[in-house]
DNA sequence: GCACGATGCCCAAACGATTGGGCAGTTCGA
DNA sequence: TCGAACTGCCCAATCGTTTGGGCATCGTGC
C-alpha cells in the first residue's frame, strides 16, 4: 500500500492524500473539501495504509528515531528507565534503539557511531563518564543528545538528585545513633556515585560526624563489587563502623553477603543502606533500606527533554527527588 | 555528505561509487578499474561517508531492523537474552527495537504493528502465549519472525530445553531423598512454565514418586507470584512437602520469604530449586540452586534463525542444554 | 582488417513520500 | 461587471541509493 495506488483507488492525486492524511482532523486546509478528506481517510483505514517511514524520512529529514546508550540493560535500574523512555518516545511517535556500551569507552564511541548511521534525530546517553571527552566531542559535532541518570557539567541531564539522596542516607544513620560509618562509594567516573557520596558525606560532616579516608572506598557497582569494598572496609578501619552506605542496591547486597560471611548479623551488627531500592531489596531475607529514585520518570524525562532540544529550544537540566525507605537492615 | 557529491568530489558517476563501496575488497568487477576503486574507497573514508539507510533501503526494500518484542525488559532473564540479540544482530549489520508488550495481548499486537510499520524486516518474540492467536495470523499474512525463550508448536523457537531442565531438578532432589515435593508453576500460557514443570513431574513419576494434584500451583513469574503460591502450598497440602521447585528464581524468592516467615529454614526444612541461575541466585544469603540456561546463547540462537528464515530457508526450532547448579538451599 | 568480448564507465529510472508553486473555477466586494 | 481572494486540487522536483541497460574504447583471435 503507498500513497500512489492509495491515490489511484481515489481518483485524486498523491499530493492531496499526503496533505489530507496530516492535517490532522481539525482541517485540511485547502488541501480538500472536508467530503473528500473524509473518503481519502475512510480508504486509507480500509485499505490499511501506513506511510513507509523510510520514504517519509527521506524527504522530511527526519527518522523519528531516538537512540539510547546504557552500559547495560541487564541492569534493572537501566531497564527501568529504558521502559520510560520507551513509553514516552511511543506517546510521540518515536522509536527507540537501545545499545549496551558496558561503560567502555570505545564501545561507547562505536556504539554511538552505529546509532548516528542509522540518522537517529537524537541521543539519549545513559552511560555518561564524568571525564569522558565523547560528549564534548559530538556537542562539537552538532548532534542532539541528553543524559539521563548519570550527569556531566555543561549537558542537560534527567536525573535523580542524587545529593539529595546521599543526604537523606546520612539524616537517616545520624538519627538512629550512628557515629561510625563507612560508604562503597561505587565507580568514581559516574555522577551516581559521586553524588550521593558527596551528599552523604557532606551532610554527615554538617552533622558533626566524622569521616575517615579509608571509609570511603570506590568499587564496581554490582555484588561483586560490594562485596569486594566491604571486604576492604572491614580489613582497613580502624575502628569497625556501625553503619554501610551502599550506592547502589546490588552492592549493597555484595556487602551484606561479606557481612554474613563474618559472621555478622546485618541490621544488628552493621546497618546497611542501598540506593535504588530496586524490586529486590524489599524481597530479601533482611529487606533492605533503600534510597527510591523515579526510575521510569527519569526516562520519561530524558524524552521530553530530547524533544525539547530538537525542537530548538535549550534545556535545563532535571534533578528528580528521590525517597527513603528505611527497612530492617538499617532499623 | 552523500553519494552524489562523493561522486562530484572524484569526477565520477554515483552509480560507480556505489558499485564499488558494494563490491567488498575483493573485487569491484567490471565496475571501475582497480586504481579507480581504490581512490573511491580512501576518499569516502576521508569524508566520513555512511550511506543512508532510509535511502538504500527505500530502493532495496529491506531495512536491517529487526524488531524484538519481550514481556519486559525489566526482567533481568530478557535483558540477557537481548544482550545475545544485539551482539548478534550487530555482527551481521543489524539493528534492533525493542518492546515491551507486558505479556499483554492487546499490546503485543499494538508493538507488533508498529514494529511492522517501521519496516522491520523480521520479528523476535520473547513473549509468545501458547493459547495466542496473534503468531498464526502473522504467520498468515507472512510476516517473518521467530520466537526466543518460549516456544509454541508449529513455530520456529530458540529456547533453553526446559522438559530436561525439570528432569534434571527432579533427579536432584530425588537422589537427595526429598520424597514429597511441589512446583511453583509459573504461568500456564508460557511454555517455560509448562516445558519446566512437565519435566520435573514427568521424570518424578518415573522415578517412582508421587505428586498430589495440589503439590502443582500456577502462579506469576516474580517474587510476589512465588510468596503467593508458596503461602498456598503449606496452606493445602496435607503433608508438607520437603522441597519446592520454582520455574523461575524470582519466583523461588518469593517462596523463600514465605519460607522465612512462617519459620521454615531453607534448605533445612524445606529444599527450594530454582530456574535461569540469575546472577543474583548464587549472591543471596541461603545461596539459590538453580537450573541454568544459556541466555545470551538463547538470544544469538534467535538472531541466526531469523536470519534463514529471511534468506527463504526453512528452519529447525533449537533447544539449548541447561545445567542445574547445586548450593546451599538444596543441599 | 574485422568481429567479438572485455573493460570501465555513465544514464536514467525507480523506491515512496513531501511540498512549493501553480491553475482553474467560484465567491464576494465595490 | 471586474478584480481580488479563496477553494480545491494537480504538477513536478526532490530526498539518497540502487541497478538494468547502455556505449565507447581497447585488445585479441583469426
């Protein structure tokens, strides 16, 4: 079915299906009498046309396409997002690639130079590095993009105001009698772990806590990351802190597998806190107290500003406000 | 920068540019002179050149899309499997959509539709419902696709072989002398749920065991699934049974915190198997026995097959060998 | 010296949609 | 009654590639 034998069946030009099929209902503006749209519309339905978007796009310049880096999707947290912004880029007609660059730098620069071949109208980077000299470079470059979940100074990004939620952490332990903690701070290239290590501190210090060198320690942000940095924290402080800050859920859970394994008793012994509170957390033996981010908003945020950014108009970045859950492991 | 000023930039027509950046190395046959070719090929990697694929495929009538449709992404087993689909689609120049169709019938034929709007050149279902009407109708009309992860007679499937993975649980907790066992199901419309739990009853039976009609409960594939079916395998059962097997780690999760808080001790009081071996299985506090299926293997498996089904062959659905993987809460 | 097959290119017509610019015919105001 | 403005539509160019079909030129065999 294409608009010339959809034309043909009417007797009437392509050009006046074309127009007709996107004024939208309220009007075909001197393109048809208001009988003629409506049979130009009935036939379409029937006949089950779709305009070929490749055809469409070859003309107009524009492919109605959005393309997504994330370091991995086998991360729920990036999952989450991704089915916001799918959602979003859906309500606007929009379809979205996904790629995985698992936050290597050359995977993001090839994955980013497959996306740009395809004329994807614009970016959606999940996977940005705080010193990485892609963004500067494709900003140089003309090509639309924004951040999302993690940011970069001088690019819009939709995230979780991850300070905020690094503070929230720090009320949170100070209130319940914590002097002594430790934070596994996650990669320090990410704004994620940064922030909410810097939130976290920050506020501990504003409290009149201390913090010592060694109780901040970077690490993966997976199991195996967290069980690694709370191995560290136990064999390195001098004093065993009464408290975990994990930025990330499945770190934390790493770090709660270490703690088991030394035979202490998570919640009684040590409190432990994560960031996402990812379906999980609720579900372990000792459910753990989580900092919530709006995953999916965050995605569906990252769209609408990428709209915005192609449609000319300049962004402000969006921080969205995150929750405490406080459960056992910290209560 | 496209054909034509390429073309302009060396004094050539475009049709020769074309043929030669088509020819592959070996050889732009009759095309252009060698010498020819070669200046061609160093000047369009001087400028950057890409061909547009709206453009190409607007005249070849194929897009390289795939279009991939899954329950949801969020579902750690999926995002592997894509991860698989991607690796594999990239290598053969390839793009995928991906989309969430929720196991929802109404949304499966939406995302179908628009897949099939963009052009897709073929189809990977990752939901597929044995009872749906959808595949026969597409199939019917002659839109090529496959399915992944789930299977249903009649069409191609890339899965794990999940009767064997049931055999293999029940000859576990068979040797392990558990003689009363339930199965948490999953849901009756995938054939994961149905493939896994026929195996394990079909293989128990033929080990000489026994399973009352109330020891099979069908039940949702997530945490909460697995709480509810576990709540009512204690609740009816006249004898308790000594193991429970869950089709799907979340799912035995969910029965495990069950379990916990009616006092139950897993693995001591009560075996508990899973399926998919999730990264997650091996981290938890009692370590998850699990069957292990080879996701990303799975994905890449769909990603060939779909190939030969666009190249006009016929094709064998495949079944991937799984492992079981022996911890703690089994042993 | 001529037919013939390579060789090395160019021409032009698609593919399906969009869009600026027409051009008749009608309506309306003066 | 005439010009202007509007209505309702058609024409044709264009987007960037691909591809069947040329058409010279050159070398070769006889």
């Amino acid at each position: 079915m294409t608009l010339k034998v959809l034309a043909s069946q009417l007797g009437v030009h392509p050009s006046t299906v074309s127009r007709v099929l996107h004024a939208g209902p309220r009007g075909a503006r001197g393109a048809a009498s208001s009988e003629t749209a409506q049979r130009i519309r009935d036939m379409a339905r029937q006949l089950g046309y779709t305009p070929d978007p490749q055809a469409s796009s070859l003309r107009t310049r524009r492919t109605h396409l959005l393309g997504v880096i994330v370091p991995r999707l086998s991360d729920l947290v990036l999952a989450l997002m991704y089915e916001g912004i799918e959602e979003a880029a859906a309500l606007s007609g929009h379809s979205t690639f996904v790629m995985n660059s698992h936050d290597d730098e050359r995977e993001q620069r090839r994955k980013t130079e497959v996306m740009l071949a395809r004329r994807v109208d614009g970016l959606i980077f999940g996977d940005a590095h705080l010193d990485g000299r892609l963004l500067p470079e494709l900003a140089g470059r003309g090509v639309p993009f924004v951040l999302m979940n993690r940011r970069v100074p001088g690019f819009p990004s939709a995230t979780c105001d991850d300070v905020r939620g690094g503070e929230l952490v720090a009320d949170h332990l100070w209130a319940a009698g914590h002097r002594d903690v430790a934070v596994i701070a996650g990669e320090p290239f990410a704004s994620t772990a940064v922030d909410r290590t810097s939130g976290f501190t920050a506020r501990w210090r504003e409290l009149g806590g201390h913090i010592p060198a060694d109780g901040v320690v970077w690490s993966g942000f997976d199991t195996a990351g967290g069980r690694e940095a709370a191995e560290k924290i136990l064999q390195t402080n001098a004093t065993r802190p009464t408290a975990l800050f994990a930025v990330n859920d499945f770190a934390a859970i790493g770090a709660m597998g270490t703690l088991r394994s030394h035979g202490l008793g998570v919640g009684q012994d040590m409190a432990v806190v994560g960031f996402n509170d990812t379906s999980l957390a609720a579900e372990l033996p000792i459910p753990l107290s989580s900092v919530r981010s709006p995953l999916q908003e965050i995605g569906r945020t990252a769209v609408h500003m990428l709209r915005e950014v192609l449609d000319g108009q300049d962004v402000e970045s969006v921080r969205l406000e995150p929750t405490l859950f406080v459960r056992e492991s910290s209560a």
